[in-house]
C-alpha cells in the first residue's frame, strides 16, 4: 500500500509539474487557479490580494513576491507588472503567469540571483487589468481574433487613454517654470474613470511604487514616457515629436535593457516597422492622451515603460512557449534595474523617519517624495549629482554624491527643524518693527532683484 501510495503522489507531482509548465491560454478562472497554485507552492515569500474589481464583478488579481509578503520593508524598493490591459494583448498576461511559476520554481531550487531578488524587492505581478475584455477576445480565438474584439473594458472603454490627462497641466505649468511631477488630481476625476482605472489609481497611490512596466501586443518594442506630445496637432504617424521627459536618458537606458535582453527586440526590424535599439519615445512613435505611463510618471513617484511584445495581438499556444523563452530573462533583467541610482531614509533629529519630503536632483526637473516610513528610492544613470532633501517644517539639506553601475547608493538625510523667530521687541510707540523692511534699510538697492498603445 505503502509503495502505491508513493507512486500515486509522484505521479501527481509530475502532473502538478506538467500543468504548471504547459504553455495554454488561461481563462479567468483557469488564470486565477494559476495564481493560487504559486502561491500555495511558494507560501512563504507570496502574497494574492485584489485590488478591486472590473465592470463584470472580476477580481483584479495581484501575486506579490517578497520576503515578508504584505508588508513594505524600508528601504526595500517596490516594482509592479501589469498586463492584459487591452483585453485582446494576451501575450502579456501568459508572459507573466509563467513569469510567477519561473520566480517560485527558482526560489524553491535555491537559485541565488532568483533568491536575491525576492528577498531585495517586492514584485508585484498583475496578469490581467481586463479581464472582461480578454473573456470577449477568448470567445473569438487567435484564429479569428478581430483586431479590436475585446480591446476595450466591458463598458466599451480604452483603459489606456481613461487615465486623467495631467500631461495638458504639466505641458501649461512648465511654461510658467511650474512643477512636473506629483501634479494633483482634478476634482471630479473618479465620475470621469472606469472601475478598472480606478482600482489601479488607487492601488499606486498606496504602494510607493518605483519602476513599472504594463504588457502589450501589436508591436514589437519598448516604449517610454512622453506618450503625449506637447503639440497635439501631430497626432498621426507622418507627423511625430519627440516629447522626452526630464528623465529620457535614463528611459532609454531602462527600455534598453528590456530591449536587449530580448531575443530579436533590439534588431529593430520587427511588423513591418523599424525602431532603433528596439525602443521609441511614445510620441515620437504617436501621440496618445491619457495614457498610464504618463501618468505614473506625472502623478506617483513611479517610472513606468510600455511594452509591446508581439505581432500577433493574440499569438497561437504552439508559439507561447517561444515567446516565452525570447522574454524570460529580460522580464527579470527589467526588475532588476529597480536597483540602481540612489536610496535612503528622510529622518528627523530624533531619527523619526519624514513622509512625504521632496528629493531634488541639480540639473534634473523632475522630484521624488519619500515614502510613509521615511525612504526614499531615486532612479539615476551613473554620475555625480547633487541631490536636495527638503520637507515643510524643516531645514533643506543638500549632498554630493556618487552613483555607480553596481547597485544603489545610500544617501541619507537627517533634516533639522525650523527655528522659530521671536518677534522683535516693540518700540516705546508700540509698533512692531517689520523684519522686511528692516532688511530693506540693511541691504543696499543695488543687491536687491525683483499599433495603438
């Protein structure tokens, strides 16, 4: 009894292994057991929570990688995958399913780089952002898949152009010298999203999110923010602009990655376009409004890229264990450059880590904010910087610092609070003297200055 028993739970072990390692398009419960089954085989360094759901009542499933699972180490950066956006891009969301069993199987082998990097970051995987959508599009097939059947959400919605435009306040402030990043939310923005949207906008502004990226089809290249151009007059194919953010060395460093570590991403040639390096800046490809990675760039601390990964919008299964082998290792080699640039707390005199403080770079127009416990993450080519810590309240504090190829540099700031002035003693006439006017008569005149993404 005892050998028939062992040889039924090795059958089912090579069975488990076999169904884990199959290569089939996954319908949303098929996708959701897919996702319970990692989780139950790596329980300890997994997570699946939702964040919300889509127009049909649909969990929008996330699994999460990391060492404490739930929970935001300091000082531990966090990275985020979104795929199946348009529900009719599937590429996407099988890429990352088997990204899940690849991470969970390497972390159970011991595989050093897969173990570093869970115990390092907290990934977290969202296979499907419409998952309505993709139900449309599986009805029909890859066979006789429409170019558009099931593109959109379940209420007829391009959930990447229902993001807000902050890119039209962004474009208006910078003419006035204003700020381009954290820009707020207009008032009436959740009567103006779907339910998908919002869970998403939601879900970022609760997560201190660093590096992204979300997952299409149609194209083959990487693509980085601006998506819109400044000039919306050119929105089509023959006329183009280049619209690159304050960041675009480093955008195209990160696309880079992506795009070489890809198997033919980086040769250019690809659907009858060609794209140098196997990256493009969105607008100089086509001008897209309201678009996810210009928000997450635009509202949240975090950089975001998009990627199309295939031809065929809805690649047949005998061709997903191909694609899967051509994106591997530059699904992981993207989360890694999560780990560059520089890192540190934002703390008080009593070592009481500040929310919220602004992290400027010299020479680079665009801040980061610390996160609830005080850290902060900045994203940075290799160089020397000069780097501000501020927060209200506080004195600013500024640094020079170094960053290598190898890894994040620590940087940390420890600001002193503000001292608060006495008022000037009255004169016998009881009037206040008035410190702008004193420094009036001490300063002389002279020093004085007035495939659609």
């Amino acid at each position: 009894m005892a050998g028939w028993l062992r040889s039924l739970v090795g059958a089912l072990l090579l069975l488990e292994v076999a169904a884990a390692l199959s290569f089939l398009h996954h319908r949303y419960e098929e996708m959701v057991q897919a996702l319970f089954r990692v989780q139950s085989q790596c329980p300890y360094v997994t997570r699946i929570y939702s964040i919300g759901r889509s127009v049909e009542g649909r969990h929008l499933y996330v699994l999460e990688f990391s060492d404490y699972p739930g929970i935001h180490e300091p000082l531990e950066p966090e990275f985020k995958y979104v795929g199946n956006m348009h529900g009719n891009e599937v590429l996407g969301r099988e890429l990352l399913l088997q990204l899940s069993e690849f991470l969970c199987e390497e972390y159970r082998r011991g595989n050093d780089r897969i173990t570093g990097l869970i115990h390092s970051t907290r990934i977290h995987i969202m296979p499907s952002m419409n998952p309505d959508g993709y139900e449309v599009a599986a009805k029909q097939g890859p066979d006789s898949n429409g170019y558009l059947t099931g593109r959109n959400n379940a209420n007829g919605v391009d959930l990447n152009r229902n993001f807000p435009d902050l890119n039209t306040f962004m474009y208006y402030s910078r003419e006035i010298s204003g700020p381009n990043h954290h820009i707020p939310l207009p008032d009436n923005w959740k009567s103006q999203v779907e339910p998908e949207t919002l869970a998403v906008i939601q879900w970022i502004s609760s997560y201190n999110f660093v590096l992204s990226a979300n997952l299409h089809g149609g194209a083959v290249v990487a693509n980085y923010p601006y998506d819109k151009s400044q000039d919306q007059r050119f929105r089509s194919h023959r006329h183009t602009v280049n619209t690159p953010t304050p960041d675009d060395k480093l955008f195209q460093k990160l696309a880079k990655t992506y795009s070489y570590a890809h198997s033919w991403m980086h040769r250019g040639w690809n659907c009858g376009d060609y794209f140098a390096d196997g990256i493009t800046n969105g607008a100089s490809w086509y001008s897209l409004s309201k678009g996810m990675q210009d928000f997450n760039y635009l509202y949240t601390n975090c950089f975001e890229i998009t990627l199309e990964l295939s031809c065929n919008k809805f690649p047949p299964e005998e061709d997903l264990e191909r694609q899967w082998m051509a994106n591997r290792e530059a699904l992981v080699a993207f989360i890694e450059e999560v780990h560059q640039g520089i890192k540190g707390m934002v703390s008080d005199e009593n070592n009481n880590g500040i929310a919220g403080a602004v992290i400027s770079v010299q020479g680079i127009s665009h801040d980061i904010t610390s996160g609830d416990m005080g850290d902060y993450f900045r994203l940075l080519l290799p160089g020397t910087y000069t780097v501000t810590a501020s927060a209200e309240g506080y004195q600013p504090q500024t640094v020079t610092t170094t960053v290598g190829p190898a890894g994040p540099s620590l940087v940390h700031f420890q600001l002193k609070q503000n001292v608060v002035k006495k008022p000037l003693e009255r004169k016998a006439s009881g009037t206040r003297v008035n410190n702008k006017a004193l420094q009036k008569k001490v300063v002389p005149r002279a020093t004085r200055r007035g495939t659609q993404r």
